[in-house]
C-alpha cells in the first residue's frame, strides 16, 4: 500500500515533474542559486554539469527537500513544496538520492539498508520488503552482497547499493549527485552501467556527473551552471555539437 499523505497519484504527462520558478538561496550572506528556472517533463533524462561551487548539489537538494530556500517555487509533479515538515516528506518520498559518497548506513547490512525505509516509510512487512529489495539488488547486480555490511563492499558495490536502497521506495524522480567521483577509474564503469539501465526504464534522471561519455549516451537535455546560475539549457545534441555557450566550451574542454 502507498501512503496516500505522501504519495500522490500518477501525473499526467503533461504537468511537469519539477517545475522550478525564480529560484534563489542563500547561505548566510552567500548567494548560492540565482533566479533558477527549469522544468522537467516526466522521463527527461537532464544531466547538471559546471564548476564546483557552482550551486549543483544545491539545487537538487532542495528539489528533494533536504535545503530551505528563501525566493521561488519548486512544484514537484504539480504539488508546491512549502516549508513544512510533510512538504519535505513530500518531497522525499517523490525522489531517490544517490550521494558521491554512498551513505550507506554503516551498521546495517545492505538488505537492511534497503527495507529500513520500505518498513518504516511504506509499513511494508518484512518478507515485501525483503523481496522488493531483493529485486532491486539484484537488478543491480550485487544480490550476492544482501547480507554483507557496506565496510565489506567496494566502493562500486556500495554505490550500486545505494543506487538500489533508493529505487525501494519506487521514486518518480532520481536524483544523483556526483554518484562516480568518489571511485576508483575501474569502478566507475560498473556503476554507470548501472544507471544506464535504470535510464532506460523511463524513470526521470537528474545526474549532477562530470561524466560527458555518459551525458551524451543518456542525457537529452544539459544543463550548466556556472556561479549559482544557470548559463545553458540546452538539449544534449545541441550542447556537445557546438552550440555550447562560451563559459561551458572552456569548462568542457578543461574535462574532456
Ligand atoms: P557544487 O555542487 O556545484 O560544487 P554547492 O551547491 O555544493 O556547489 O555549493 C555552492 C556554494 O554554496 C559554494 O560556494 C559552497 O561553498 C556553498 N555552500 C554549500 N553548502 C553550504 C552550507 N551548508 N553552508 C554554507 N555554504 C555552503
Ligand atoms: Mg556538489
């Protein structure tokens, strides 16, 4: 059973996912998110790129309630995310999150990791959410590891664990900050793989990654940001055929 306070019903295609309208925020003094504008159609596949400091891992926080914000709106699947508590579960309960450095919880096995919410959140019995997550790990290739503890896994495992933990609770939207820059170079072809997979289930992706090999196979939309605003919104065809604002050419070409 879904929670009904928390778990609207399907959206049409045609409301928006996200629809995020005049953006801003601030930490102290520091303005961190400039007048952002974006809306994301169900299934959009958008990849957030741009220099550190630039207000990436910012912005998905806040789409998935983690970050207040001070001016703007974010609709996510046609509800306003307000500033209460039940709006950031909300919130929560629409996206998955996928962190660089995993967040696994360490005392758990990775079964645990991933039915703790299906339990908690979903009041899911033990043996459901056993076997959902079981599906999950297994789509993600690590079934093997469901009773072994994160300490005992490679950073790749944990991280394909981690993607798993957060497909449990079936999210609309997921969200990935810079899941492969904690890696090592051979590991983060497994967890990409991974990923291209779920891409390929129609789920809606928003994947902040400096991987542009990926960005270009998955991504159909691009979007760059440069000093808490975005400079470019491009489709990704455009953008890795030229059209490229200038401030994202030299980003580009100093990772590729
Ligand atoms: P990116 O993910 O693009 O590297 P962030 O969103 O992490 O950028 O950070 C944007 C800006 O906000 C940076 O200047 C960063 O130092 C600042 N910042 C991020 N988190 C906090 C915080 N919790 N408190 C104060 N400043 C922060
Ligand atoms: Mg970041």
């Amino acid at each position: 059973m879904l929670d009904r306070r928390t778990h609207p019903t399907p959206t049409p295609q045609s409301v928006p996912l996200v629809r995020i309208d005049g953006l801003n925020k601030w930490f102290g003094a520091l303005q961190v998110l400039k007048d952002i504008d974006l809306t994301l159609r169900p299934g959009a596949r958008v990849v957030v790129c741009g220099p550190s400091g630039s207000g990436k891992s910012t912005l998905i926080r806040c789409i998935n309630g983690l970050e207040p914000f001070q001016k703007g709106t974010i609709e996510l699947a046609g509800r306003r995310l307000g500033k209460s508590d039940r709006d950031a579960a909300i919130a929560r309960r629409l996206t998955g999150m996928v962190f660089q450095s995993f967040n696994l919880f360490p005392h758990l096995t990775v079964l645990a990791n991933c039915t703790l919410a299906l339990r908690r959140v979903l009041s899911k019995s033990a043996r459901e959410a056993e076997e959902i997550a079981m599906r999950h790990l297994t789509a993600v290739h690590i079934a093997e590891k469901a009773r072994a503890y994160p300490a005992e896994l490679s950073g790749g495992q944990q991280q394909r664990a981690a993607i798993a933990r957060a497909l449990c609770l079936d999210p609309r939207i997921m969200l990935f900050d810079e899941p492969t820059s904690a890696l090592d170079p051979e590991m983060i072809k497994e967890v990409l793989d991974v990923m291209i997979a779920l891409a390929k289930t129609g789920v809606t992706m928003v994947c902040v990654t400096h991987e542009m090999g990926f960005a270009r196979e998955v991504a159909d939309e691009i979007v760059f940001m440069d000093q808490g605003r975005i400079v470019e919104h491009a489709s990704s065809s455009g953008f890795f055929s030229g059209a490229a604002h200038p401030r994202a050419r030299l980003f580009l070409d100093t990772i590729l």
